[in-house]
C-alpha cells in the first residue's frame, strides 16, 4: 500500500514487486479527481481496475485545493448560461469530475463554495483557472436546472459538460469500470478495457 496520494505512479514501485504483486495506490490528478487503484504487476507493465468506493491519503506534495481556493474575480465581461449537471461534481460526482481533466479542463483549476455572509450555508460552488478563467454554478436547482456565470477565455464549465456527456455515453461507468495501465514510458487511464477508450494520465 502506498500511504500517500500521488498524481502519477512511479514506474520505480513497480521495479520493487514481483511478477504477480500487487500495489494499493491512491492516484488523483487534481483535487479530488481521482481513487484508490489496486495495481497488479505484469512482466511488463502494472495494471489494474479503480477501487469500488472513493477513498484517499495526504498528498505527497502540496497542489492546489479547495481549502486554498480563492472566489473567482468579477468581470463586465461575463456568460450566463443554465446546466444540468451536478453543480459541484467534485463532491457528488467524482468521476464526472475525474473524467473533466481530459475534457480539456485547464491544469491547476482552484475549486470552492461561496457561503452566504448571514448563515455561512453554501450558495454557489465556483472553478478558477491560472488564465483568470472562473465560472459559478448556482446550488439551487430550477427543476433540475443550475445557473452558471462564467468569465475569462476559457469556458471552464464545457470542460464538465462534455465529461458528463463521456459517462453517460459509456453508460454511466461506476469506479470499478475505469482503471489505469502503468509502464516505463506512459501510463492510461481507461474505461472497461485497457485497450478500450482511453486518454493518456495525466492529462
């Protein structure tokens, strides 16, 4: 078991099992975006399928998050537009939030809630991106719809949209249908099978 949640699996633990073993790693390419994969070592590769339930360790180095995350600044300059999809996916749809990263979600995006100032209760959840990119997505559903604000060049609520639309077009995979393959010179993330649809880890 590696105790530390790390953004890519050094090919070095792999060096360090047998063929046959087995490796518990807790990998996450952003904030939230990611679980607890159990790697099984191959002659010449480590592959393995997501764990059932999302669990996670203490980043083994400090990367942006949610506790750090700062609202978005205010523009003239904005989009409106509503969304059906969960409002704050990094929460209540992991892997919705997992698959956004290779949707063309920019790297180092902060994540976070604005509160209201009298009872400190979520109101909105907001992104923001290193390019001065935001967007805010309202927590009240309009039967079944949610508000967004968006501003910046990037239209960083796409990103999540068209990683909702990548799961409902696999037929809404849970945890255990995803799964990475590990080797010296690239690791995949994967849905079903390894030779299936697959993106490259990271993003």
């Amino acid at each position: 078991i590696a105790t530390c949640s790390v953004p890519t699996v050094p090919w070095a633990w792999a060096e360090q099992l047998g063929v046959g073993g087995k490796i518990l790693v807790d990998v996450k390419v952003a904030p939230e975006a990611g679980n607890l994969v159990l790697l099984h070592r191959h002659p010449d590769r480590l592959e393995g399928r997501f764990t059932t339930r999302w669990g996670s360790f203490m980043t083994m180095r400090r990367r942006n998050d949610k506790a750090s995350a700062s609202p978005p600044p205010r523009s003239a300059h904005t989009r409106r537009r509503r969304t059906t999809i969960p409002p704050h996916p990094w929460w209540n749809h992991r892997i919705g939030w997992l698959l956004a990263q290779f949707q063309g979600l920019p790297a180092d995006v902060h994540i976070g809630m604005h509160l209201d100032p009298d009872t400190r209760a979520p109101t909105t959840s907001f992104l923001s991106a290193p390019d001065g990119s935001w967007a805010t997505v309202s927590l009240t559903s309009n039967h079944g719809h949610y508000d967004v604000i968006e501003g910046g060049p990037t239209a960083l609520w796409d990103s999540l949209e068209r990683a909702h639309q990548v799961w409902l077009e696999h037929e809404q995979p849970d945890w255990t249908r995803l799964g990475l393959t590990i080797t010296p010179d690239r690791q995949r993330l994967w849905i079903d099978t390894p030779d299936g649809t697959s993106w490259p880890w990271p993003p």
